[in-house]
C-alpha cells in the first residue's frame, strides 16, 4: 500500500456517503492507520449531489484540503452526467459505481477514463439485506474490497462492532448489514 490513500466520494444526500466516508476512517484508524474523514456540503436538501473524502495513511497526514486527485472514486450512477466524478483520478486507481450495469456497460460514460472501473448494485443488495434502499454499507464494502485499504477480515470484524454499538436495540438491523455488508465484497465487479 502507498503510504496515502485517497478517496472520493459523490453521493446524494441522505445516500450516506458522508456516513460511509466515516465509518471508513474509524474501520483504518481502528487498525492504526493515520485517518481523514469529511463531508464538503453546503445548503443543500435531500437528494442532491454531495462530496466527502477520505485520507488514509500509514503517516500523519499535513495535508488537511478536498482531495483533487483521488486514488479512488465511489459514485453513485445517477450523477455520472450531473459531475464529472474522474476528474484527477489516478489512472492507476479505480472508481467503484452503485450500478446494476456492469463495468462494460459503464465505461463509455466515464469519459475516456482508462482506470479500473468498478460496479455493485448496491440498491439491490440493500434493499434484499436490509428492506430499504440505504447503498451505504454495500458501497463501503465494495471500497474496502477494490482498494485494500483495510484487510478484509479486520473490516468485518470492526464493522461489525460498530453496528452492534449503532443498533444495540435492533438485532436485525445488524444481521441485515452485515449480510450487505458480506455480500458487496462477494459480488463487486471489475472490468
């Protein structure tokens, strides 16, 4: 692993991208990594494009900006046309999509981006583990799982301790997330 790992992440608000982007840097601090974890919003409502950022690091980070130049970009296909989601991608990177299409299908609509290209359904998935359409957990799943930034076994185990503590009084809440959660690393794609 390089000694930082950038990631970027377009959502919706009230998708959980900001959550995730979290729940990601608790996950890497948890194994003691070097963190960074924030929203960049303003006034917008429920269902409007959002960005947060994630800065993992085997080094204490100085760099305290938006990340321009990501290693990785997780998106959520509606906005592939509302923002241009590989500006600065590395090409070495990858961008991990909550798609039902596979990366094939993605690809042209990605403008000429030569990277890895990733997809999950992570609406399917959740709605199936969970009852609702909440993408966060599979796409966090799916990053964790394309990028390496955490051993997947301590990501489980860590996520999992994280939910039992979130919905203690909702076991099948946790079940649900964690079968998501399972599933996602299981069925990203990659092409």
């Amino acid at each position: 692993m390089n000694d930082t790992i950038e990631i970027r992440w377009h959502g919706r608000g009230g998708q959980g991208a900001k959550t995730a982007s979290l729940l990601l840097a608790d996950a890497a601090f948890n194994t003691g990594k070097y963190v960074q974890g924030f929203p960049e919003y303003g006034p917008e409502r429920m269902g409007a494009p959002i960005t947060a950022y994630n800065r993992i690091s085997t080094k204490r980070s100085t760099i305290h900006s938006n990340i321009y130049d990501p290693d990785y970009v997780v998106v959520d296909e509606t906005l592939l046309n509302a923002v241009d989601v590989t500006a600065g991608l590395k090409q070495d990177g990858a961008i991990v999509i909550n798609s039902g299409k596979s990366p094939q299908e993605i690809r042209p609509m990605l403008k000429g981006y030569k990277g890895r290209v990733c997809t999950i359904d992570a609406g399917k998935i959740s709605e199936q583990e969970l009852g609702k359409n909440f993408p966060n957990t599979p796409m966090l799943a799916a990053i964790v799982k394309v990028s390496g930034v955490v051993q997947a076994d301590e990501f489980v185990k860590d996520m999992e301790a994280s939910f039992q503590h979130k919905f203690a009084s909702k076991p099948q809440v946790i079940e649900g997330n964690m079968r998501a959660l399972k599933r996602s690393m299981e069925e990203v794609q990659e092409g």
